[in-house]
C-alpha cells in the first residue's frame, strides 16, 4: 500500500503551523521546508510546505493561499492515557488563541479541529453494560475538555 500522507492546507503559517504542532507532541520533528522558486505563485523564497512528523507519523503543511479553511469535518484524534496527557494536549493546543468546544473538541490557533480523547472514555462508551455506557456519554455530552474522574462517576450512578 502506499504511504498516505494528511496535507493541511494554511494561506501562509504552513511552516509556523509545523513548528508549534512538533513543538507539542512528543518524538516530533520538521523534516523539511520547500520555498516557492521564481515560478511563483508566490513569491520566490516563500515558504511552500513544511514536512513534519508527529511520533514518526507524516504530515505535510502546504501554504496554498486563502482559498481554503479549516472546518470540523475533518480533524486529528488524540488518544490519551490518563487525565494528564488530557490536560497537556488540551492546554497546549488551545495556547494562543485556540478555542474550546464540547465533547473534547477544540480548534487550534490555526483553526484546526482536534478530538482530546481518553481512552478511559472508549473503554467506558463501550461497556458491556448499556446503562452504563449511556450514563458515560450523558456526562461526557456535557463536557468541553474530558474529565476522566467525572465521566468514571456518572458511569457508575453518581
């Protein structure tokens, strides 16, 4: 199969955008930064896409101009092992003008969506018992950044 590649599409942060997202996940690094030659469309020495890694998986940030944003159909899922990883993701990425949403949702500054996502919740979502798991997606249906302890309490009666 071949290499499949996510390319997110900036008018003119690709590279700042690359930078602050390796800056925030471990085993993260920029692995190149192309410039727009004398052919344009932009300036020449303009940056042209920033080839980075989260983890060691590939991401390509392209500066291919206002014609396109970011919306909530398309995002990043971030699964976290505990309330910590939670608090850091979800901290870090709403830094400098991110902005909250619910059901661990948030944008980043660059506007891009984000899922925040323990995997206490997967675990509790899919219980075997119905009743629990819908108590477990009531709370979390409240919630903007997921809170572990809360979602484990409501699944549980309290």
């Amino acid at each position: 199969m071949p290499e499949i590649v996510p390319c997110l599409w900036f008018d003119t942060q690709a590279e700042e955008a690359a930078e602050f997202y390796v800056s925030v996940f471990p085993n993260s690094k920029v692995t190149s930064v192309d410039r727009y030659g004398e052919a344009g469309p932009r300036p020449a020495g303009t940056v042209l896409t920033a080839a980075f890694e989260l983890d060691g998986k590939p991401f390509l940030a392209l500066n291919g101009g206002p014609e396109f944003t970011f919306d909530e159909a398309v995002s990043m899922q971030v699964f976290c092992a505990d309330q910590q990883e939670v608090d850091h993701y979800w901290a870090s990425l709403t830094a400098d003008g991110g902005q909250e949403s619910q059901c661990g949702w948030l944008k980043d500054r660059f506007r891009f969506s984000w899922q925040i996502v323990p995997t206490r919740l997967t675990e509790l979502l899919h219980d075997p018992d119905p009743a629990r798991a819908q108590r477990a997606m009531s709370a979390m249906l409240r919630m903007r950044k997921i809170v572990i302890a809360e979602i484990e309490d409501a699944a549980d009666g309290g």
